[in-house]
C-alpha cells in the first residue's frame, strides 16, 4: 500500500545487482517494466523470474541511435513509460589519473553520462506529454566526495548530480519528477567490473565491513518513486553505517 504506483517502469542495467532489485521491488508492487541491458540471457532469466508484464530491451546504453530506435518503438502497452531509472553504469579502474587507461576513462563518460542523458531525452517528450512522469538518475557519493584513483568516475558522476538538478529546473511545471540517488559502498558486481574480473581485488573492497545491499538501494528507489505525485526529492544520499568521511589529504615535504 504505498501513495502512488508507478504503472510503468523502465530500468537500464536492469542485469546487474541493484537493478534487478529494483526490478523485483517494482515487480511486488505489480508495476509493469521495460528492462534493458546488454546480457540477454540475464534479461530473460529476470522476465522469467517475475510476476508481472515485463518487456525486454538488448542494448548497449552507449549506442545513441539504439536507444532511439528501441525507445521509440516500444510495444503500444509498454511505450507509456513512467518511471524512469538510469542506472547503467560503472566505474573502470582506480590508478592515479595519469596512470588510467583513456579507453576506460571514454567507456565511463559515454555509460554513466552519456547514455543516462540520451536515454532521458528520448522519453522525456512522452512524459511531458502525459503531464506525468519520474527520472530517477543513479548517481553516487562519488560524485560529491573525491578519492584517489576515483577521477573520472567520480567526475561522471559529479555530472549526474548536476543535470538532476538542472533537469527539474527544466521541468518545472510539466508534472514530471526528477531524483538523483547517491549511494556509497554496496556489495553487487560493481568492483568485480572495476577490477576487471580481479576477484581478489573486488572482494577487499568488501571484506571486514558490512556495505549496502542492492535492497538497501533499491528501498531508496522505491520510496521516491512511490511518493504522491506533487512530493519530488530531489536527492537521496545514502552510504553503510560503517562507511564515513575521510578528512583532507596534505602533503608534508
Ligand atoms: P553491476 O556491475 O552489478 O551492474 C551494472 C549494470 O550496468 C549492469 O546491469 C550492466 O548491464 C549495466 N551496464 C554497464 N554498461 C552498460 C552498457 N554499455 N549498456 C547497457 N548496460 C550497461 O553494478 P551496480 O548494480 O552496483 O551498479 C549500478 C549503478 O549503480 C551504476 O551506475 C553504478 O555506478 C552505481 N553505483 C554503484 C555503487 C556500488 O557501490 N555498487 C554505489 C553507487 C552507485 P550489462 O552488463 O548486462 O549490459
Ligand atoms: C560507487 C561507490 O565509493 O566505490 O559509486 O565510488 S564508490
């Protein structure tokens, strides 16, 4: 019993660790849901897994024409997309900047910043249109606090805290919601693609401490996406009990 259901929702890196929770938290509430991803056996498995309407959408979120075209050619019933969650993405690497690889630094802008802003902007005339809708961005404490070896990733997502915000003031007055979720360390593959597949590396990462879940992350989706139609947060911040601020850096010679 919540105060608004999103009737249909749409979830990008719905194959990972915190969108197929949030899939599954959508799919309790009965909410339709167009999932997209690149690994379509994980896609399958996830539609097979729920008990609600489920289309699937194969592409790399990087691909600007694929989103077009797959976004504006939906099946009629699940073209009315309501909610949004941009949540594709990843962090590659955690040398000094001057040691990173500049692929991995293109892969990063073109997932997390790239991606997220064209898929927005190819449902957005849809919701405006409807005079209904909600973007909710994934974005990070990475993208309000620095650290070593975060550079680009904490930079893209520097980025999608700014266009949240920048969106709404877009917005304003077209009834469509917009909320950037910041989490901080959450156990899913997340350092495991960071790491390249390092399973030693990913898992300090994680080791001795109690992160996020997927769930944790996914409560915050939920709560946003299901408030009454006039309440917008407009930022989450969330983080693990254990996890806190570190103090600044100073060089002593
Ligand atoms: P996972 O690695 O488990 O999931 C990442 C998801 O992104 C996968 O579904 C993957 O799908 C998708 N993805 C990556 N690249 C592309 C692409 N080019 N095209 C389409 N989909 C893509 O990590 P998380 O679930 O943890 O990460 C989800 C989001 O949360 C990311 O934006 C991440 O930056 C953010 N985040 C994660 C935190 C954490 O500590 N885990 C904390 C704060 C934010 P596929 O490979 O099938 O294409
Ligand atoms: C993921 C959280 O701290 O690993 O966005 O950058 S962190």
């Amino acid at each position: 019993n919540v105060p608004h259901k999103p009737e249909l929702v749409m979830i990008t890196g719905a194959t990972g660790g915190f969108g197929s929770a949030f899939a599954r938290r959508f799919a309790a509430l009965g909410s339709k849901l167009v999932l997209v991803g690149r690994r379509t056996e994980k896609l399958n498995a996830l539609r097979d897994e729920l008990k609600t309407e489920v289309h699937t959408v194969e592409l790399d979120i990087r691909d600007r024409k694929a989103i077009d075209q797959a976004f504006g050619s939906l099946p009629t019933e699940f073209a009315a997309v309501e909610t949004l969650v941009n949540n594709a993405g990843l962090a590659l690497g955690a040398d000094p900047a001057q040691k990173s690889d500049p692929d991995d630094w293109e892969t990063m802008i073109d997932t997390n910043d790239k991606g997220l802003v064209f898929a927005t902007r190819a449902l957005l005339p849809g919701m405006i249109e409807r005079g209904r809708g909600h973007v909710i961005n994934i974005g990070s404490t990475a993208g309000s606090y620095p650290y070593p070896g975060g550079h680009v990733y904490c930079a893209s997502k520097a980025f999608v805290k700014q266009f949240s915000l920048a969106l709404r003031a877009d917005l304003q007055g077209t009834g469509v919601r917009v909320t950037n979720v910041e989490p901080g360390m959450c156990e899913t593959d997340f350092s495991l693609v960071r790491f390249k597949g390092d399973t030693e590396k990913a898992g300090k990462v994680y080791a001795n401490t109690t992160p996020l879940t997927a769930d944790d992350v996914a409560e915050a989706v939920f709560w946003a996406a299901t408030l009454p139609p006039h309440f917008n947060v407009n930022r989450v911040e969330i983080m693990p009990t254990t996890q806190a601020f570190g103090p600044l850096a100073i060089h002593r010679s």
